[in-house]
C-alpha cells in the first residue's frame, strides 16, 4: 500500500517513462491545433461573409477572434517544440547515467585487478620471459649454423661425383671447359651410320 520493497526505477525506465508521458502530451497539443484549425477555417468563411454582407462590425469582431486562434495555434507549436526538447534532454540523462555507471563498474574491476596484480611476480615472468627468449634465439642461430654446414658437406660431395663423370667422359673442369679432351673414350667415338640412299632408290625429278 505505500510502496515499501518497490524496486527503485532505473534512470533508463525513467526516461523511458517521461518519453511516453511526452508523446501523449504533444498528441494532446496536435488535436488542440487541429481543432484551432478547423475554427480557424470556419472564422474566415464568417468574415468573407460579414463583409459581404456589409456588417462592418461584425467583421472587426469575427477578425480579432481569428487573430486569437492564430496566436493560440503558433503558442501551441512552441510548447509541443518544448516537449520535444525535454525529451531529448530526458534520453540524454539517461545515457549519461548509462556511461557513468559503465565507467564506474569498469573502475572498481580495474582496481580488483590492480590489487590482485603482483609487481614482483610481473617482473620475475618478464625477466624469465626475456631468458627464453634469448636461449631460443640462440638455438636457432646454432641450428642455422648446422645447416649451413650439412648444405656445404653435400656441395663437396657433389662436386666430386661431377669431376668422376667428367673425368670418365676425358673432360676436366679444372683446365677449360671450353678445349677438346685429349683422349677420348673409344666407345664414343662409334657413331650409328646414316643410311646411304643408291642411285636407284633416289627419287627422280621431272
């Protein structure tokens, strides 16, 4: 009955709650104006007709009426421009209260974190962590080393299998590649013989 262990309203549902209260208020101020309108309307007909009917008058009262309702009609506009602006102003609140709150919570988890951080101990894992970094480098620069070792024993070795060839066939890449070799192996010297082509089997052109 008075409220007790009602929940507190978040400024959110606040804003949310003066939004909806101002829109129904400038509905209210929009059927206001229409009905300004219609009389609006209604006066300028009676004036045309008063004057039209000479009633001098009536005319003057009939316009000063009108000069009223338009007056009413432009106080209606500022004051429905006015709702709009403590809306914006209501949804602005509560996003700020939004941020605020954010960076509240944000704080307090940015001091446990703090707190729960050990200096000494941040210190001791970048230190280890800079040993095994160098240790790793060091590794690799030996296993770079290796290689290129491994690479020049196989260089040798081919080397020696490519002067054997050469060797075998009476070239020597050690003089000039570029001479005849002085001996030559016999076998290579024994040529397949292009076949001969007799008189006879010549082809005669007319």
């Amino acid at each position: 009955m008075f409220g007790f262990g009602k929940p507190q309203k978040t400024p959110r549902e606040q804003a949310r709650e003066a939004k909806r209260e101002i829109a129904h208020g400038q509905r209210d101020l929009e059927r206001e104006k229409a009905a300004l309108e219609r009389q609006e309307k209604t006066l300028v007909l009676d004036i045309k007709r008063a004057a039209k009917d000479g009633n001098a008058a009536g005319t003057k009262i009939l316009a000063k009426q009108l000069v009223q309702v338009r007056q009413q009609k432009d106080k209606l506009s500022v004051m429905k421009a006015n709702l709009g602006g403590i809306a914006m102003q209501a949804s602005t609140m509560a996003a700020q209260h939004v941020v605020m709150a954010t960076m509240e919570k944000t704080t307090k988890t940015m001091v446990a974190a703090n707190k729960q951080m050990d200096m000494g101990r941040i210190q001791k894992t970048l230190m280890e962590f800079e040993k095994q970094s160098e240790m790793m480098n060091m590794k690799e620069e030996m296993l770079d080393d290796t290689l290129i070792d491994a690479f020049e024993d196989d260089d040798e070795e081919e080397n020696l299998v490519v002067d054997q060839v050469l060797a075998e066939i009476g070239l020597d890449l050690h003089t000039q590649l570029g001479e005849a070799p002085t001996t030559v192996d016999p076998m290579l010297l024994q040529l397949p013989e292009a076949p001969k082509h007799t008189a006879a089997s010549a082809p005669v052109r007319q």
